[in-house]
C-alpha cells in the first residue's frame, strides 16, 4: 500500500522540473503547459466524490486495484502523448484515477485496524507519500535530463504495472468476481449523512482550515521567502523546503510510541502549536538554516496534527469509511486551494510576515478548537 501510495505521490509531483522541457519540446511557454498541473489537482480533488461511494459499495480494495490500472494506463499513455492537448487529457485522467488510490486504502485500513492502534498503521503507510515528496522531484527531474520527460511517465507507468499486478494477484479472484469488502454503501447521500452529524460537520470544517492555513497558506510560499529574502537560488530553496521529508519520515517510524506518550489530544496540542511556532520563526528570523532547522521538524509536527484528524476521519462514518475519508480529502483539498488565494493575496499586499504571522496566529485558534471541540474523547 505504501509503494502504491509513492507511485500517485511521485505523479502529483514528478512533473515540476519537467515543465521547461516539455514546454521546448511543444513549441510554448510555461505557460501553456501549467494546466498539466492544474489539471490533475483539479481531477483529484473532483474525483473524490465517486470513488468513496464506489468504494463503500464494491469493495476498497478491488476499487484500488482497478484504480491503478487505469493510473498506470495513464503513465504510460502520457509519455507516448504526441501532442500537448493529448497529453493534459491523460494527465486529468491519471488524477481521476489517483483520486481513489490514498482514500480507499485508509478507509481499508480503518476497516482492518482497532481504532487505538490505527494511527501509527496510517504513519506507517504514510511512508509511501513522504518518499515520494523527498524523492519525486530530483528522481524526475534526473531521468528527464538524461533520458528525456517522457521516460520519466512511462518509467513510473512500469512501477505502477508492476504494483497493479501484485494487487490483482492479491485478490484471488477477477476484479469482477471479487467479493466486496462492504455492504451497498450509502452512495451519494453518505456525504449528506456525514455532515448531517455534528461530529462530521467539525471534522470537516476542521480539516479544510488546516488545508487553508498550511497546505494552501504557508507551505507553498516558503520557497518564495527563502529566494527573496535571503538570495538563495531555485535549487537550494528547494533543499530546504524539502527537509520536511526528515521531520515526516521521523512521524512514520514513531506514531505509535508518540500517541501512546502523548495521547491524541496530546499530539494536536504539540503539533499545532509546533507547526504555528515555525511558522513565527519564518516570518520573523534573520538566519536561513534557522528558517531550515524549523523546516526539519515541521514535517514532524505536521503529522502529529494532521495524522490525528486522518484517524478521526477513518471512524466518522463507520458504515461507508471510504465516503467518510474522501469527504475529508475534499475538505482538505478545498482548504487548500482556498487558502492558495487568500494568502497570495495577502503576500501581495503585505509581504512574507505578516502572511506568515496571520497563519500562524490561525493556527493556534485551530489547534485550540480542535482539541476541545473536534477530538474530544472518541
């Protein structure tokens, strides 16, 4: 599951260093081929709304593995595209695609797994998503350099093959003879149903602010910080931003023994409160490996907070957990394109600090809340 979960993460991410060789080789701008991003984060976050149903009502697993092969199709589709047009239209459906991959197999996993022990299971399967951020970029960004963008979609296309295959294998039977994991589901109305609960309704206003103030407010702009105000080139910025894979590996190998220290609540507090105090720091320091050092263990405390609402999401709608789960990732996928404007915006009109002050300061309010509204005791 972890290996699956790297091969969608290396495809929302492996395309960044690829966009000036593919722009030369179709004749445009960058311009012209930023809707190859655009285009998969917008399928990804759309996609949510089938595949929990479809999950919940044929089984999470043999949904998942139906998924990657039509996610692996698309790879190899992509690097074989002549023309720009086809490729955006298997970029879209590589993110559609990948929209049940990480969903299904959490809800799998909160169908599998005592909720006591479920989050450190989840950290562990997180492994696969924070290699892919460590590793997608430069991996990419190499094969495209000496063999050319297209190897690098049809080289990720045989790893997803290959795990498809293992999968399809795994369930012993054809994908339309397999049995399914749940009942009928609650199809379309199961989101209804998740925010008719009041519990559902605050995790998910939850989880949307923490896309908006981290995801979409703070995170993608730290590379931008670090260029302008300490001169530093693309590439070393990227170094930096890229140190929150050390603090995101550390949360995998030890979410167990944390929540067993700290216990739920406990993580939320150290966490949020973490990540708001890094925030401050790069709003305010002088120093860039200060501004690195508090990088490194955002990752850390990122998870810490974010992997307590993902544990949550698994137990929201226990009788259809793959609607309940993709309703939290479109939460946070909401959030996060929200925040993207606002905080732009915001930097537009007063730069990096107060951007950054503002996030943080949100951020507290948050983990407040949350701790004593959202994750009171389950």
């Amino acid at each position: 599951m972890a290996t699956a979960a790297f091969t969608v993460g290396c495809g929302m991410r492996m395309i960044e260093p690829l966009l000036p060789m593919m722009a030369q080789d179709f004749g445009t701008g960058l311009g012209g081929v930023a809707p190859l991003i655009g285009g998969f984060a917008l399928a990804y976050g759309v996609g949510q709304f089938a595949i929990g149903p479809l999950g919940d009502r044929f089984g999470k697993i043999r949904v998942v593995a139906i998924s990657l092969a039509i996610y692996a199709g698309m790879l190899v589709g992509a690097g074989l595209a002549e023309g720009l047009s086809t490729l955006l239209l298997f970029r879209v459906l590589m993110g559609l695609a990948a929209a049940a991959i990480v969903p299904l197999f959490m809800a799998h996993i909160g169908d599998s797994v005592p909720y006591g022990q479920r989050q450190a299971v989840l950290g562990k399967f997180l492994n696969g998503m924070v290699l892919s951020q460590l590793l997608a970029g430069p991996l990419s960004g190499i094969v495209g350099e000496y063999a050319g963008w297209r190897w690098s979609f049809l080289g990720l296309g045989i790893v997803a093959v290959l795990i498809t295959a293992f999968f399809i294998a795994r369930l012993g039977a054809p994908l339309w003879r397999a049995p399914a994991e749940g009942g009928r589901g609650a199809g379309l109305s199961g989101f209804l149903k998740l925010l008719r609960k009041k519990a559902g309704r605050r995790l998910m206003i939850g989880t949307a602010l923490d896309g908006l103030l981290m995801f979409g407010g703070a995170f993608p702009f730290l590379a931008s910080l670090l260029i302008e105000r300490f001169g530093m080139s693309a590439a070393e910025a990227g170094l930096v931003v890229a140190s929150f894979g050390i603090g995101s590996l550390v949360y995998t190998q030890s979410a167990g023994r944390l929540l067993g220290w700290l216990g739920e609540r406990g993580m939320v507090m150290v966490g949020g409160m973490g990540v708001a105090v890094a925030l401050a720091i790069f709003a305010l320091s002088p120093w860039w490996w200060a501004v690195a050092v508090a990088q490194a263990f955002v990752g850390l405390l990122f998870f810490m907070l974010h992997g307590s609402l993902q544990a949550r999401a698994t137990e929201a709608l226990p009788e259809a957990r793959g609607t309940a789960v993709a309703g939290f990732a479109m939460a946070l996928f909401l959030g996060q394109s929200v925040g993207a404007v606002i905080f732009g915006t915001l930097i537009v009109w007063a730069g990096f600090t107060v951007s950054l002050l503002v996030a943080s300061a949100g951020l507290v309010a948050l983990t407040l809340w949350l701790r004593g509204v959202v994750l009171r005791p389950a």
